[in-house]
C-alpha cells in the first residue's frame, strides 16, 4: 500500500508506517527504543519495575506480549504513557 503525502503537516499512526511488524515487534521496538533513550540497561529496567530481566528482553524481541500492568509500570519508569506498549 502506498500513501501520498499532500503536504508536510500529514501523519499517520506509526504502526502503520511498519506493517510488516506483529503488534508484539512493534511493541517491542518501543520499549527498547524508551530504555534506551532512558540510559538504562535491561537490568537496571528490571530491577526499577521487578519486571525480571529474561522477560523485557523476550519482550523487546517481540517474543513476550505486554500486558496492560506490565505497560504500566514500565511507562511509569520510563516516563511514557503506558499505552505506547499496547
């Protein structure tokens, strides 16, 4: 699918922008991209949520979905709302 742009203020989600993701990829790609941003190694993330550490990194690799809770106590450390995981 192709979009035209019809001028420089146009968006879309960016969940669309990567189709060929699941929801879990995408998901994923946020929260190591928000760690990142954050300084924080997965560990440290781990030890600020008691998320263990095997799971964000299952949950980065889009092989672990992010629950509703999960989302939320990794958006409040990360200073995100927590809908950005879901």
């Amino acid at each position: 699918m192709t979009r035209t742009r019809k001028n420089a203020g146009d968006t879309i989600p960016w969940r669309d922008a990567y189709p060929e993701y699941s929801e879990e990829e995408l998901s994923g790609k946020a929260l190591s991209g928000m760690r990142y941003r954050e300084g924080l190694t997965q560990v440290q993330l781990s030890e600020m949520t008691g998320i263990p550490q095997r799971h964000i990194s299952e949950m980065e690799n889009g092989k672990r979905p992010i629950g509703k809770e999960t989302a939320k106590r990794l958006g409040k450390v990360l200073n995100v709302s927590y809908k950005m995981f879901l």
